[in-house]
C-alpha cells in the first residue's frame, strides 16, 4: 500500500510567492516518521525557499527557514498546519 493524498494545494501571490501544502497518510510508520503523516510545506519564490515544513526519509520532522534547519516536534497535523501560517505571516509581515 503506498501514501494516500490528504492535502494537495498550491497558491500563487501577486508578489510572486507560492505556498505549496503536501500532505500524505502513510501505511506504516517509521523511527523517522513515528506518526503517519509525510508532508511538504512550502512558501518561497521558484528556487528560494523562505520558509519550509518536511520530513524526508531520514531527516524526520524539520523547520527550514532560509538558510537555517531545525528539528520540529510534530503534535498533529491541525498543529503542523498552524504552525506553518504562523510562519508565514509573520515572513510577510517582517515581524
């Protein structure tokens, strides 16, 4: 059985950005997935990430944020979420 699509959307800003949400259920899960969730959040421009959500095989839960990397505690997916806009506003907003 292989990852089932939970959320699948892409927007594109005036100002040139995109927020690109992936988000898939998964089978089994792994030491690097404990929970069975893969995802993929981004909010860039087409070759710069500004802010990013992921957990590649491998890796687990991470937070980009340009250039810097770091864990992230994944709770639920409502949170993940969350979490990302957060991010986000705070991005446009400069704050």
């Amino acid at each position: 059985m292989s990852a089932t699509p939970i959320i699948q959307l892409k927007r594109f800003s005036p100002d040139g950005t995109i927020i690109q949400i992936r988000i898939w259920s998964l089978p089994t899960r792994t030491p690097q997935r404990p929970h069975p969730i893969k995802c993929s959040l981004f909010y860039g421009r087409p070759g710069e990430r500004i802010v990013g959500y992921d957990n590649e095989s491998g890796k687990g839960d991470h937070r980009h944020y340009r250039s810097r990397e770091e864990p992230y505690a994944f709770v639920s997916l409502e949170r993940l979420i969350a979490d990302f806009e957060a991010d986000v506003a705070r991005e446009r907003t400069g704050a």
